[in-house]
C-alpha cells in the first residue's frame, strides 16, 4: 500500500514538472525593444546633458538600450542580482561602445555607469538567451544593421532643427529597415516635441528585427522637430 502510494506521488509529481518549467518560462520574455537616442533632442532639454570623458560624439543616434519585453506590453526588470556587470568580460568592445553607446547624463562620466544600469536592469533577464558579452555585443550589431541616421537622411529628412512629418520618419525608417519604429518623442527648452527616440523590435534570439508585437504608449504631434547635435 505504502509503495503504491509512493509511485502515486512520484508520478504526479512527474506529470505537474513540465508545467513549473512552463511556468518558469513564462517568467522570461517574448521579444527585445531596441531603442536609439538623438543627443540632440537629449541634450537641448531643459535637463540639459553632459558630454562623455570621451569627448563630444559623433552627430548619430546612440544606443540606449536592448530590452527584455512581453507581447502584453508589460516588461520584466532586473532579473538576477547575482550577475553584476563586469567591464573586464566587455573590454574587447569598449572602444565601440564608447562610439555607439555614449553617455549624456551629468556629470559626465566613461559610460560604464550607463551600460551598468542597462545591464542590470534589462540584460540580466535576457540570460536565459544570452551572456553579458552577447548581450553588448548584440546591441552594437545591431546598431551597425539599422543605420537610423542614413535612413533619414536618404528621405532627405536632415538634423536640421527644421520640422518634418511623422510618417515620414516612420516611412524612411520602415523603408530602409523594412521593419515598422515606434518613434518617441520629448520637447526641447521651448516646449517644441522634437524626435527623441526610435524603437525597433528584435526577436529573442537578438539576431534579426521583428515586426513590433505590441507598441509602447505615448504620442507625438503629427509635425516634429529634429534638432541638431
Ligand atoms: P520612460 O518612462 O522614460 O519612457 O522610460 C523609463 C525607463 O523605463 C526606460 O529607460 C526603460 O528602462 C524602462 N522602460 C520604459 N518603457 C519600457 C518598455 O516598454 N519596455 C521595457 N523593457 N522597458 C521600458
Ligand atoms: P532607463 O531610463 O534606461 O531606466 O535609465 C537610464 C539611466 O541611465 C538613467 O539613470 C540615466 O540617468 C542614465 N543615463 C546615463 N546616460 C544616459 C543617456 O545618454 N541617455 C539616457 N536616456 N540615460 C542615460
């Protein structure tokens, strides 16, 4: 009797594990936002910004960061504390991440801080997919691919501080990305909504871009500024 009941529960107990790893796998993430900044329309906020120790950088967009994202729009953060960052396993990439991946906040500072925060609070919960180094590595990939700046440009919409139409940013950019952005926008010291943002979705995997399943929130006018830098 005894025995019988023992290969009772370890049979139910085989039967519910799939269904706690299913579980657990739910706790993962669906698809990646990548987002890219203009430092233009960072820094002529009221906030203002603070060139890198680096030096001023190049008049491109920049990365902001690669993150872990459900299809419902909801977002998990800073998944494993055990896993802090750690420049010494990035150290071949430095250099590019310091042209890719420059910090604006003040005071102005390497970056490290930047890529530490992005680390900690959005590459940790993309581990079950891929390591540290992947992860950066995979952001600066994946700014090489997209190249927002010359896709702008080639629709002749120029960082100018003149005004251009939304569709035609979202245009050019789906154009020459083939892929649809999400575009953010935040407004510079007059209270002008100028392009702050693009969003492009990446599958889990980090190697090719998605079309977005679901769009953040938020609105630009129809007319944005694209500020200079
Ligand atoms: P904000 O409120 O300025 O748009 O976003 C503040 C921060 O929240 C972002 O820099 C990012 O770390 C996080 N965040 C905002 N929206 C999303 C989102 O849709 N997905 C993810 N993964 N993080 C987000
Ligand atoms: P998030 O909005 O991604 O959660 O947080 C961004 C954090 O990184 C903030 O604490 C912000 O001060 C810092 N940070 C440092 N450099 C930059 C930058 O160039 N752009 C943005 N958006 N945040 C930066």
């Amino acid at each position: 009797m005894k025995l019988l009941h023992a290969s009772l529960c370890l049979i139910s107990l085989l039967l519910i594990l799939p269904s706690i790893f299913a579980a657990s796998s739910s706790e993962d993430f669906d698809f990646f936002y990548f987002v890219q900044q203009w430092p233009g329309s960072y820094c002529d906020t009221q906030r203002s910004c603070c060139f890198p120790t680096s030096g001023k950088p190049a008049a491109d967009f920049g990365i902001h960061g690669l993150w872990p994202n459900y299809k419902d729009g909801t977002y998990p953060s800073n998944c494993d504390n055990t896993k802090p960052f750690e420049s010494s396993s990035i150290s071949d990439l430095i250099s590019s991440m310091q042209k890719s991946w420059p910090t604006l906040a003040c005071p102005s500072g390497s970056g490290e801080t930047f890529w530490e925060h992005e680390w900690e609070k959005h590459g940790t919960c993309s581990e079950s997919v891929i390591d540290q180094h992947e992860y950066f590595q995979t952001a600066l990939n994946l700014k090489q691919k997209t190249d927002l700046l010359g896709a702008l440009t080639k629709a002749g919409i120029n960082p100018d501080g003149k005004s251009y139409s939304i569709e035609s940013i979202r245009d050019s950019i789906k154009e020459s990305t083939g892929f649809t952005p999400w575009i953010q926008c935040n407004t510079d010291e007059s209270g002008n909504s100028q392009l702050y943002q693009v969003y492009l979705c990446v599958d889990r995997s980090g190697s090719g871009l998605i079309e977005c399943p679901v769009f953040p929130r938020g609105k630009c006018g129809d007319e944005i500024n694209f500020p200079s830098f």
